[in-house]
C-alpha cells in the first residue's frame, strides 16, 4: 500500500495514442493493495492495453465483485464506468449491462475466489451464453483479503506461509473454459506484460467471451517457497506456447513466418490476432487438441501460457443468438421499447 | 554495457545536477532542505563549506546550477536555487562560532596572495584555520576586488560584502589595503613567503580602435574602468543619451548604472542577434524592465564628431546567415545607421594583465602573454607560486574563482608540507537510507507542482533615486515556503540491489516518469531505445544493474528525468530499491590527511 500519490508529472516525450491520450490518461485511483502485488501489474498491463488500441475512456465498462483483484478495476482508467457488485456475481452484472449495450468494451476483473468458489456458477455461465466480454482472472492461489487461506486454485502440494499443504484438486479456469466452450482461452503472468498487454488487446476486441487466466503472485500470503504461485516458482515452471500478437486493422502483417507457424484469426472490425506456436505440436485454433495439449502439461507440472485457445465464435455470441436490435436500448426509441397495452394484451391473450 | 558502478563517487554526483554544474560543488537540495525547515543558519553553513561567499552568491552568482536543474527539464523552469541561497545569507544568525577554530599557535608558513578579491580571499579561508599566516596585498583601499568595483551596490550592496570579507578578514588576516604590487620578484625575494598565491583579476578592459576613438576619449569609457570609477564615487553622472556597446554583464552593470547617474536614453548595441548575447538571460531582463532598449545588429563602425567633441556612432547594419544548427555561416553589411550620443561605454570584454611580472622569474608565459597555469594544481612553472580566479585562465565568475582558490589553498598547502601538488586528496559520496518506517520518508518526496516564484524588486519610480538601492528584495516567507518545494531531492538516491529483486514490475508500473525498464543487457547505444520512454537526453547516465536473479534481465534506470518521488522503493516489496542521500565528499585543503 502506498501513501505519496503519484505525481501527475510525466515524462515529457510520453508517446499519443490515435485520441491524443497518454498512457497516463488512462491511469486511475491509487492503489491500495501490498507493495510489489501481481494485481498492479496488470492494472499496468490493461492500462498500456487500452491506450495501445485507443479505447474510449468513456466506451469502456469496468466490472468487479469481491476481493484483492475486484479492488483494481478502481486504479485504471478513470474515466471508464465503473460497478463493484456482490462476491462472484460480476458475470451476471456484465451481462445485464452488455444486453442493454452491446457498443461498449466490457472488462470484468475477478480473482480466483470470486471465481472459482463463491462465483464458480456464474462464471460457467457467462461462458455458457457467450458473453461479449473480457473475463480477467487474477489467479494468487489464495484468499489474500482474508489473509491468506488456500484457494480453489491452489495446487495439491503447495505450501500456505505457515507450512500447511494443499491437499485438494485445483480447478483449473482454463481448462473449464475450454471446456464449457469458450472461444478465446488464454494464461499470462503478471511479470510478462510483452505477452499480457497484447492478449488484453485481443480479447477486448474479441467478439465474445474472452478469458485471460493471469497468474498474479501474492506477494504478502503466497510468495515464499514452496507455494506454486510465487515470482520464483511462476517464473522457472510457466512456459509460453504461443505467441499472440494484435493486429489491429490498418496494420499490415509484415513479418515473414515459416508455413504452419504463425496462423491468424480475424476479428470482426478487420483487426487480427496472429498466433505464433512456440511447440510444433500443437493447434490452438483447434478445441479439443488445445483441451489435451494443455491437460497433459498441467498434469506434467507445467504452466503452459499464451493464447490457448482461439477461435471464432461469432454465430453464438449472446447478441446473435438472442437477435438483439443493434442499437444500445438507451438509443431506442420510447415506441420500440415499449409496445403498447394493446401488443401487452394480445401477447397475454396467448397464455390464457 | 556493463553494469554499472555506482560506488565510484562521480556516479551519483552525477546525478545531482545542480551539484555537478556548480564548480564549487556546493550541496544545493541539503541547503534547499535546511531552508525548508527553517534552519538558515545550517543552510548557510552548506554553502559557506563550499561556496564562502553565499550572502554575495545568493546575489550575483552566474548560476550554472540553474540551467541544470533536473527540474527545468521535468518542467519549464528550474529551481530557482540562487535567490534560495539569499534566503539562508538574509536570514542567518550568528555563525562565526561555527567556522573552524583559528589555531593560535601558528604552523610558521607565510602565505601571500595578491589582490583580495574572491579567490585570494578563499585561499586564505581555507589556510587560515590550518596555521597559516596570509598576507593580502590590495591595490585599493577596500577588499573585495570586481565584486566590489565592477558590481553595482543596486545589486551587491556593501554591507553584504563587508560582512562575508569580514568574516574571513578577522581569522587574522593581515590584509594590506592600499598596496599595490608592482614588482613579484621583489615579493619573492624580499617578502619571506613560502607560497605566492595571484589572484589579481582580469583587469584590463578590451579596447574598440575605430576611427575617432581618440578624438571623442573624453566621452569613451572603458566598461570595468568606468563601473569601478562609480564604485568609488568618482564619476556622479553621465550624458543625456548613452550608448554602451557590447552585450555581456558587463554591459547590463553598464546601462543599469547609466540610468542611475541619469541618463535618459540607454540603448545596449549588439553586433549579433539575440541569441549570441553573452548576459545571462536573467540580466537581459533586469536591464530591458528598466526601459532600456537592446539594438541588435549594430556594428560599430566610427566615433562621430562636431567641433571636437562626441555627438553619436556610425554602426554598421549587419545581416547574418544560419545554418540549421543556428551557427553563423556568412554575414554582410546591409547599411549604416547613426545613433546620437552624449556618452559611449565600451563592455566588449577583459583580459588579464601582467606588467607588474618579470618575466624571467621561472613563470613561463605563453602565447597570448599570459602565465601557463597547471588547471588542477594552479601552480605556475615556478614552483610556489600560484593563480587563480580570473588571473588563471581568464574571465570567468565568482563561483570559478572560489573553486580555483580551494584547490589552490589544497596546493599551497602540500607544497608547504613539501608533498608533491599532484597528489590531490581523494573525492569520496557517502550514501545513508532516508527510509524511517513503513511509507515513511525522511524527505519531503511528494512532487509539488508549483511553478518558479518571482523574486520581488524594488518598483520602478523608487529603485532610481539612489544609486545604492538594492533592486531585488528577496523571496518573502511564503515564496520561499513554496520555492523549496520544488525541488526534487535529486541527491536522495534511487539505490538498486539487483540480488533482492523479484521481478514484480511494481517499480516500473508505479514510475511516473517511466524512467525504469526491465530488458535483456545490450550496449549502451541500442539500449537506449528500447526502453520504456525514449532515452534521448545522452548526457543524463543510464543506471544499468547486474544480472537479475530469475530471467538474467537487467534493471535500467534512465537519470533523466526521475522526479526522486520515491515511488519505485516504497513499492518494491522487498527494498531491492531503496532512497538514500549522497554526501558528495569534494575535499578542501582541512581534509588532508597529513
């Protein structure tokens, strides 16, 4: 937790975005988490993300529920809308709000907590019905607000700070993603902003539910050794399988990739992600070689990371499977929103 | 590039900008620090250890601290560090008991230096208090040299100086007003002095031979000699219309005066634009408030003449070419103009002189006729003897001749010690954490946003009725409660232990200046620009770190512009980072080690 607020100085050839913002315009509240958390790297990451592809302050919805990471969506980008709802209950909250407008970029951040016990339900389902968001977990492996206890992400073995191991399966966000469906499935580090900020970019733009697994240390409940959730044990076992670039839509692909190495999935405004395989065996695009790819590892012990998973999902998108109107609801007409008491009587006329 | 190694002393003296560019070396943010708290009289001793003459400096200084200030790049304007020294000098109590017991029983070394201006005046504050017996020699019957004759009293009053001369004066000095040296072969064999110091000056204004030069002479001053004939009173007045010709400060003590023995019409006659001016901009100012007018562009070309005596110059109107670095690559006249005079001011530069120097006295002359000097022992060829201030190398500025005269007393007093000059004392930085608990500071680290306060002067319709009326007033209470917030504390230290860092980037999120990158290591050239923002300022030093533990990276810290806010430790969960003041150990001639 820092006292001295950051001063509002900057550096004097700090670089414009295509709205003339600096990457400071998107900064927010100062934080009030522990020195040196996981969490605050992100908040660093979606920040650069977000100038990266010159968000809208104003066009971006930032969503949280309960804990050290649902905190964070007060320390960027201030002038985005914000809501900190009930513990684990962020994906009901971001549907609502993206039923009601689809035009906004939707970013929920939640911890694995909010997640993966108390929110677990709500989590599958705004997989389930695709959700156009950007679902961001930021993965400790413990309950840091309540100081310290092990999470459901905790790992069997792993050690609390006072010694005590984990002896209950984990449950893994990615693999229940895949599995549920999910078009865009990828893990990062906090500590590897050059591969978090540009899989931020994409799943912003991604058109439909995106989820960015990052493991984010604790640096105060779960960072010593023995915990598989610490800089030192994230940074010897994670290992990068696929490179993501974004690419948005007026840039070119320049770089020249050998054949089957770099494959790109187009996004629905023209901008790309490319994907580059670091491991020839591999198939991101393809769901169920991804879920066993990344199975097996997880059973070898290794933290696979990148952009798991990729692909289209447009046609089951919440908006498209409901057949939504294309204009946000505060946008509609009075008429179109409301039919009438005599389009009321005839529909009940139905049911009688 | 290597890592780097912050433990050579230079490193972090480096890094204190204002440090750096002062020639004395004076700690400016532990002084600005001390005045924040109100402890004048410490801050005032800071300087005194270094500079000796804060009170005059604080006044008059050429200032190379200001246009280093690390804050002049973070924002527009620096630190206004000289009228923060008036502040200490103003408001100071008794220090004299604070300054170094003068020892009684004497070390039987006889010192003499010649002229008591700054250096030589330096030169014996710091002998004084290790046994020595210095002699002044002073041509006119008032110590101070071109501090006193050559700077008006409307922005050096007398009791200023009187008081900071005095202070050395009293250790014991035996200072002899009123005698001139004409002969050093005599002063050699005849004085008993084991050293010589000469601190005599650049007294000799440069000439302008123009046609009608001689015929006008009654109304042709020399700018220095003209300065110190008002300094003693014995010109009261001047012409209707003044012209002075020349732009340094010279000429701003010129016009400023001018306008003070009444003239009515001032007008400054540059020969290059603005740009080339040598005054610092600060004087520009002064002089262009009070009305008078800098024409540029103005070569002179001939006195002009009614009937014997002077009614104007004849200037040539000049037309300069740039290149794209703004150099001046060709010029021609583009015609003449006439300006009406009554009086002309000459303020086109000084020079040393030595007529009083046989010159077969083992002091080898060089081509320009002016003694070789040693620049770090300032021992000329002949052994024992020694120059300093503008005597040395020519015109500087009272803050030169103030170093030049400590590293002069450090040579004089291993000659004394019959040690080779050469063997100078060696620089040292100490560094000690300011951290005092959690997000506990002991330094004022939150940035203020402040902008540079303006010194009050005098008005206008009062500041002319006297010539003594000091112009500027000094900082009121709250300006410099404000003034010294600005300051950014560049000599408390970002610190780096590579071998504690774990790689959590909360340093570099949290930077405000994005002066931090966690890369791969590379040469310093290509490093340069893959960090997080452009490092393009190469005279601001990277901080490249060792090795990091996990990913072999390295952590780089562009000097640039780090505001020292302070951030980067109180985020960094294990104090891999860490603030820590640096003592800059520039030793004098007491710090030698016998």
């Amino acid at each position: 937790m820092t006292f001295i607020p950051k001063p509002k100085i900057s550096h004097p050839s700090l670089p414009r975005n295509e709205l003339g913002l600096t990457r400071r315009d998107y900064e927010g509240a100062l934080s009030t988490l522990c020195a040196g958390c996981g969490h605050d790297s992100i908040t660093a990451g979606i920040i650069e993300a977000c100038w990266g592809i010159s968000v809208r302050p104003e066009n971006l919805v930032k969503l949280s529920g309960i804990g050290c990471s649902s905190k964070t969506t007060a320390y960027f980008v201030s002038g985005g809308h914000g809501f900190n709802s009930v513990h684990g209950r962020m994906p009901s909250i971001a549907m609502g709000a993206n039923a009601a407008n689809r035009d906004l970029y939707y970013i929920g951040i939640s911890g694995d907590g909010d997640s993966l016990s108390i929110g677990l339900g709500q989590f599958c389902h705004a997989i389930r019905r695709n959700v156009n968001m950007l679902y961001i977990i930021e993965n400790n492996g413990v309950y840091g607000l309540t100081k310290g206890q092990f999470s459901a992400s905790a790992d069997i073995g792993s050690k609390a700070k006072k010694g005590e191991v984990n002896q209950q399966p984990p449950i893994d966000p990615v693999l229940l993603a895949m599995n549920l469906g999910a078009g865009f499935v990828a893990r990062s580090f906090s500590g590897d902003k050059a591969q978090l900020v540009p899989l931020i970019q994409a799943g912003l733009k991604y058109p439909g539910f995106a989820l960015i697994d990052v493991l984010s240390p604790c640096v105060t409940f779960n960072d010593h050794e023995g915990s598989t959730k610490s800089y030192a044990f994230t940074r010897e076992n994670y290992e990068p399988v696929v490179e993501a670039d974004f690419v948005p839509k007026q840039r070119e692909i320049t770089a020249d990739y050998a054949e089957g190495e770099a494959m790109s999935v187009m996004l629905h405004d023209g901008s790309r992600v490319l994907l580059r395989k670091l491991a020839a065996d591999y198939d991101p695009t393809d769901a169920h070689a991804s879920y066993d790819y990344v199975q097996q590892h997880i059973a070898q012990g290794e933290y696979l990371t990148g952009l798991l998973h990729c692909r289209p999902t447009v046609a089951t998108e919440f908006h498209a499977l409901n057949r939504t109107p294309e204009q946000p609801l505060n946008q509609l007409p009075f008429s179109a929103l409301n039919p009438g008491s005599r389009q009321l009587e005839k529909l009940m006329a139905r049911y009688r | 590039m290597t890592s780097t190694d912050t433990s050579h002393p230079d490193y972090f003296h480096k890094v204190v900008d204002c440090q750096w560019a002062c020639p004395a070396h004076t700690d400016v943010p532990e002084y600005i620090r001390l005045i924040a708290q109100g402890r004048f009289t410490d801050a005032y001793l800071v300087n005194r250890h270094s500079n000796v003459f804060p009170g005059i400096l604080g006044r008059v200084c050429d200032r190379p601290c200001e246009p280093a200030c690390r804050r002049g790049r973070v924002e527009e304007k620096p630190v206004a560090i000289c009228r923060l020294k008036r502040v200490a000098a103003d408001h100071k109590d008794e220090y004299r008991d604070r300054l170094p017991a003068i020892p009684t029983q004497k070390n039987g070394k006889k010192i003499a230096c010649i002229g008591a201006g700054c250096a030589s005046l330096t030169v014996a504050n710091d002998l004084m208090p290790l046994g020595y017996e210095v002699t002044i020699f002073e041509q006119f019957a008032t110590a101070g040299g071109l501090m006193r004759t050559n700077i008006p009293s409307f922005r050096l009053p007398a009791a200023v100086l009187d008081e900071e001369i005095g202070t050395i004066v009293d250790m014991g000095v035996d200072l002899r007003l009123g005698q001139r040296i004409d002969s050093l072969r005599a002063l050699l064999d005849e004085g008993g002095f084991d050293a010589v110091f000469v601190g005599s000056g650049a007294p000799k204004g440069k000439e302008l031979n123009i046609p009608g030069r001689n015929e006008a002479a009654a109304n042709v001053h020399i700018g220095i000699a003209w300065l110190e004939s008002i300094a003693f009173e014995h010109v009261q007045s001047v012409g209707k219309n003044v012209l002075i010709i020349g732009v340094g400060n010279t000429a701003m003590d010129c016009c400023r005066s001018a306008l003070r023995l009444g003239a009515q019409s001032v007008k400054v006659m540059a020969r290059k634009p603005r740009q080339f001016f040598k005054a610092s901009e600060w004087e520009l100012e002064d002089a262009e408030a009070e009305s008078v007018e800098i024409v540029i562009n103005r070569s002179p070309k001939s006195f002009v003449l009614d009937n014997g005596r002077l009614t104007g110059m004849l200037f040539e109107v000049m037309e300069y070419e740039l290149d794209a670095r703004g150099r001046i690559v060709a010029e021609r006249v583009a015609g003449e103009e006439f300006y009406p005079a009554d009086d002309v001011i000459l303020a086109i530069g000084q020079e040393n002189a030595f007529p009083w120097i046989e010159r077969n006295l083992g002091i080898e002359f060089d081509k320009w006729d002016v003694p070789k000097v040693d620049p770090v022992t300032f021992e000329s060829t002949r052994p024992g003897v020694f120059f300093g201030g503008d005597a040395a190398f020519g015109p500087k500025n009272i803050i030169w001749s103030v170093e030049h005269g400590h590293q002069a007393a450090i040579s004089i007093h291993l000659r004394c010690l019959g040690k080779p000059v050469s063997e100078r004392p060696p620089r040292g930085m100490n560094l000690q954490s300011r951290k005092m608990g959690m997000h506990e500071w002991s330094y004022a680290n939150d940035y203020s946003m402040t902008e540079r306060k303006l010194v009050p002067h005098v008005s206008l319709k009062e500041r002319f009725k006297k010539i003594n009326i000091e112009v500027e007033l000094g900082f009121t209470a709250e300006q410099a409660a404000a003034e010294v917030q600005r300051c950014l504390n560049c000599d408390v230290q970002t610190v780096f232990d590579a071998k504690l860092c774990i790689e959590c980037d909360a340093c570099i999120d949290i930077c405000p200046v994005d002066c931090l990158t966690m890369t791969a290591a590379g040469p310093e050239e290509e490093l340069r620009t893959r960090l997080k923002a452009p490092a393009t300022n190469v005279t601001q030093a990277l901080y490249v770190s060792d090795a990091l533990k996990f990913t072999q990276r390295v952590m780089v810290k562009d000097e640039d512009v780090c505001v020292h806010c302070g951030l980067c430790a109180e985020r960094c969960p294990t104090a891999a980072w860490d603030m820590q003041k640096s003592w800059v150990k520039w030793p004098h001639a007491a710090d030698h080690v016998v």
